[in-house]
C-alpha cells in the first residue's frame, strides 16, 4: 500500500558495481516531489510499490552491453530495445538500466507503458555521469528514425536521447503521455522537414497593399526533437524539465494540430538551448525553440511555465524562441510564465516571441508574463494578426524586453521614415497589428519595461486589397505603468494605413523617455481616421494621465490626423509641456493638454 498522503510516482533501480541502489520517488500531495538514494534498500521495497501502483503490469529491464538470453528481469535484463518491446505488453514499466554503451535501433511503446530510465537525473547532467539510461535511433528503417514512438497514456522519464536519424520521441493522436526529465541531443541527423509555417499574407507601410500569401513565403522548419501532432484527438499532453541541446537541424519542441484535434498541453520548465536551423530546407527556412501550431478547426491550449530558450539559430537563421501559428479557423490559447529567452543566432526574422496568423478566420490568445527577453537580432516580440476576421488578443505583465541588433528603416509613409516598406523585423521590441478586413487585435502592456531596440513598440493596421477588402474591426491598445525608453527611433509608434472601425489606444502612468525619435507618435497618413479615441489623460478612455514624457530626440507627442488627449502629466518639469515637446500635423491633428502636473508621478517600470 502506498504511504497514506502520498501518492507513487516511480520508483528507479539501478546496478552500482555489485550494490543495488534504489531511488524512492515519492510525492506529497500539493507538494513538490522528494528524491533519495538509498544505499542497500531491499530490491523487494522498490517492487513492492511498483506492484501497489498497478497490479497487472510488469517490470522489464533493458541495459545496452547485457549478456545476450536476458529474461528482463532485474537480474537479467535483456540487451536491446527491439526484444523489450516484443516481450512487453500494454501498460508495463520498461526501466532502461545506466551503461557506457547506448540502445540503438528505437522502440515503439504501448498504450499506457512507462519507459524510464534508472540512475541520477539525467536532463542537462549527462556531461557529469558515466553512466547513462541512454537510447538512439540512428536508422531511418525503423519507425521513420524516431527514437521514442508513443502511445495514449505513454510516459518517457530521464531517457537520454544521444541520436535519432529523425525525431527523439514523435506522437501522433497520442493523448494522456507524459514526456518528462529527459535529456535530448543531435537529433535528426537526417535534416528531415517538419514544421512548416503557413504561407502568410506580407503587411506593408503603404496604404491598402500588402503581399499576398503565397507557398513560396511558409518558412520550412526541421523535425522537432520532440513533437506531438493531432488529427483527431482529444486530450491532454505534459512535456516537463527535458532539456533540449545541440543539435544541428531540428526544432527543440513542437505542438501540431490539425482538422479537428483539440490538445491540452503543459510545457514546463524545459531549456531548448544551442540549436541551429540547418541546410536544404529549402528557399525559406526557420529554427523553433518551443512551436504551437493550430490549423483547421483545430484547438490548442497550452500552460507553459518556467521554460528557457538560450542560443538559438545559427548563421543567418530565422530564429524563434516562443512560436505560435494559425490558418484556416485554428485557434490557440497559451499562458506563458515566467520565459526566459535570450541570444537569438540569425538573421533580421530572428525573433524572442512570434504570434502570427497566417491567413484565415482564426485566433491566438497570448498572455506572457514574469518573462525576460533580451539580445536577439529582429523584432524581439511579435504579435501579426495577419489573417482576414482573425483576432489577435496579446497581454505582457511584467515582462522585461532588452536589446535589440537590427536597425532597419522605418515605412516610408511614416513620420520618422526609412526605405524599407515591410514595417516588421526591423529590431523592435514589439510589433503587433492588422492585415486583413474584419480582424481584430487587442494589445494590453502592465507593468513591464522595453528599452534598446529600434522603435519600442509599433503598432499598425492596413488592409491589403486583396486580403477581405475593408475596414478591420478593431486596434486597441492599452499601456500602463511601463517604461519605453533608450530605443534608437520612436518610442511607441502606432498609425493605421486603411481604415479601422474601432481604434483605441490608452497611457496611464507610462514613462516614455529617452528615445532617438518620437517619444509617442499617432499616425492616420492617409486622414482616414477620425472616431479613434487616443487617450494619455483625461480623455474619453478614462486614463488619469500621470505619464511621463520627456527627454526623447524629436517630440514627445505627436498626432498626425487624429485628436488626442493628454492632461494629467508629466512633461520632465513643472507645468505644461513646451512648444516643441509636442507636434500635431495640420489639417487634423490635434493635442489637448492642460497645465501638467507639479510633481513627477510614479510612473514606468524600472
């Protein structure tokens, strides 16, 4: 009988010279797990709750090197992954024994197996040990190159992976697995294709044009190190403290749905980290740390916690950390918590965090929070709703965006502008906005800071006419008790190109200071825009003001075409903002201000 209050979680055996070593793995409920080693524990403690936990099942044991005619048993373990399978049934426990030598040829579990690998942890510490529960697969004969194949209700725990000619663990419609603690490597050695990112329609600065989506832009990726795909399942999959390293060609982790599949994932605590795009990927390729991608009808909600992507790319690479895709109706729903990204390897498309909907009537939900971002190359976040009566909804709370190395140039059609037309990946550190008729996109920014790149943040909608001619439905925009500073251009730049039926944007308590350009601009080039409602204080949003604004190259506030409000504030001194702190653009620009605040609130994020 298990402890009472506790719950069996595994329980690994393993030879130590001539000693048996057990590791007791148990797990208070509500509390995190409590690993010892005992030395010299009975081999029958450690069966004893394996046989509790589930009855009909057995215990197989495999070690590379073990004499040939093993039963599987602990005692006799049998020598390669081929015989373990054929001898296991459903539901059994396969423990892979620590050896110098490594299983190669890959297995294929079964419904409800537990393949777990015995000894120390084994994610990001197989440079310290001797000894490893270590597999590959170096073949492209046997299960397409996987290493692991998986079945509903399958779990992989502390495998190190040294070699797979295609993916490390690969399911497909596999619900109820559990991928947890494994260390991976120099998977597909083949450069296999895998992910491929959905032909997407390309914005432009200028008014009512944009590229349209053609096959020729769905950037190619390779196969993930470990990737779960959907046609038709319904269910949940849990990939957690695997840690992802140096390989060549492939993706860290992959989510892909498709028709109808519905997935509930948890991503947590896992590093991705030096892993480089590969060559013969075609015209257009791209390395994913961590990728979710929904097509069809087909629905992904993910919960990632605590995950680190470090190193990724290679020469240029377009490199992305966090990755979420849509076409057709796909939709996805993702909280991340607590990210870590840095040093993206690559080119001007390398990106921290990438949200985009290719094309369609779909949707992607992201809300990051507690994260860092810093030193990649691109836009460090991207949120492209890109698709036609799509909608994009992106909060960052306390998210810290840092350093940037592209300083393209801005629009054309912009105030502060360049010869480059396509106004993304351009080093900023957040890009979001509309493409397409009937599309909506919100964007909410609390507590967080963006400093060092090219503008801070852009916002933008322009209707391509060939992607649902018409007005998009919605560009809201809410920003509160940040910091926009030190970037090379504008501060925060936002400017519709074609109409918008509903275009809101709000400052409260925001310190925009510093930057080489604009500190705020609002732009309607084409004065097509009139019903906005741009509120920095004591407007129709109901912002309090209490933003500071100062310090920036050019303005600190300009409206081109559009009425804005900004009372209640803080201009870097006592009173009304100066003359040139403030530049409205006739016949229809307007600002209205009031005689500033006598204090400097708290306002931004440090």
């Amino acid at each position: 009988m298990t402890p009472a209050g506790s719950s069996y979680s595994g329980c690994r055996c393993y030879w130590e010279g001539s000693i048996i070593v057990n590791s007791l793995r148990l797990e208070r409920r509500g509390q995190a797990p409590v690993c010892r080693t005992i030395a010299a524990l009975t081999v029958a403690l450690c069966v004893a709750f394996a046989t509790a936990a589930n009855a009909s099942a057995q215990d197989l044991y495999v070690q590379s090197g073990a004499a040939s005619g093993g039963t599987g048993s602990q005692f006799s373990p049998l020598n390669s992954l081929a015989a373990v399978e054929q001898t296991s049934a459903t539901g059994d426990r396969i423990h892979v024994v620590p050896s110098a030598g490594v299983l190669d040829g890959g297995i294929r579990l079964k419904r409800g197996q537990k393949l777990i690998g015995l000894g120390p942890d084994v994610a990001g510490e197989t440079g310290n040990l001797s000894a490893l529960p270590a597999i590959s697969n170096t073949s492209a004969t046997r299960l397409a190159g996987d290493a692991v194949r998986l079945a509903d209700d399958a779990t992989v725990e502390n495998i190190a992976i040294r070699s797979a000619h295609r993916g490390a663990i690969y399911g497909l419609d596999t619900v109820g697995v559990r991928i947890i603690g494994n260390d991976v490597t120099n998977q597909n050695t083949s450069c296999t294709k895998g992910f491929l990112v959905q032909p997407f329609n390309i914005p432009t600065g200028i008014p009512f044009i944009s590229i349209p989506a053609t096959p020729i832009i769905a950037p190619q990726n390779a196969w993930a190190a470990i990737m779960v795909d959907g046609k038709t399942s319904n269910g949940s999959v849990a990939i957690e403290r695997n840690y992802v390293h140096d390989s060549k060609c492939g993706d860290g982790i992959d989510i892909r749905t498709t028709s109808s599949a519905q997935l509930n994932v948890n991503i947590e605590q896992n590093t991705v980290t030096r892993i480089a795009q590969g060559p013969n990927l075609g015209l257009i390729g791209s390395v994913l740390a961590i990728g979710l991608q929904a097509l069809d009808n087909s629905v992904i909600r993910a919960t990632q916690d605590r995950n680190t992507q470090t190193y990724i790319g290679s020469a240029d690479a377009d490199c992305e950390g966090q990755f979420q895709n849509t076409a057709g109706a796909g939709q996805i729903f993702t909280t991340i918590d607590r990210n870590t990204f840095a040093h993206g390897i690559g080119g001007f498309s390398c990106n921290g965090l990438e949200a985009v909907i290719s094309t369609g009537s779909g949707r992607i939900d992201v809300e990051l929070t507690n994260s860092t971002f810093e030193d990649n190359v691109g836009d460090m976040l991207q949120a492209a709703n890109l698709g036609a009566g799509s909608t994009m909804n992106f909060v960052a709370d306390n998210v810290v965006v840092d350093g940037t190395t592209e300083r393209g140039g801005n629009p054309p059609g912009s105030s502060d502008g360049g010869l480059n037309p396509i106004p993304f990946n351009i080093g900023d550190c957040l890009l979001a906005g509309n493409n397409g008729g009937g599309s909506r996109t919100r964007v909410t920014i609390r507590n967080s800071r963006f400093s060092r790149c090219n503008n801070g943040i852009s916002l933008f909608s322009n209707v391509g006419i060939f992607n649902k001619f018409g007005p998009t439905k919605r560009l809201n925009a809410t920003f509160q008790n940040s910091t926009i500073a030190d970037n090379a251009k504008y501060g925060l730049h936002t400017a519709a190109f074609s109409p918008v039926d509903q275009y809101d944007v709000r400052f409260d308590s925001t310190e925009v200071t510093r930057n080489g350009g604009a500190g705020v601009s609002f732009e309607a080039p084409l004065a097509n825009q009139y019903n906005g409602r741009f509120d920095l204080g004591g407007g129709s949003l109901g912002s309090p003001g209490r933003n500071c604004l100062y310090g920036n190259g050019r303005a600190d506030l300009e409206a081109t075409n559009l009425k804005l409000s900004a009372r209640s504030n803080w201009w870097g001194r006592v009173g009304a903002p100066k003359r040139s702190q403030l530049r409205a653009s006739w016949p229809f620009g307007r600002i209205a201000t009031d005689s500033g605040l006598a204090t400097k609130p708290g306002c931004g994020k440090l």
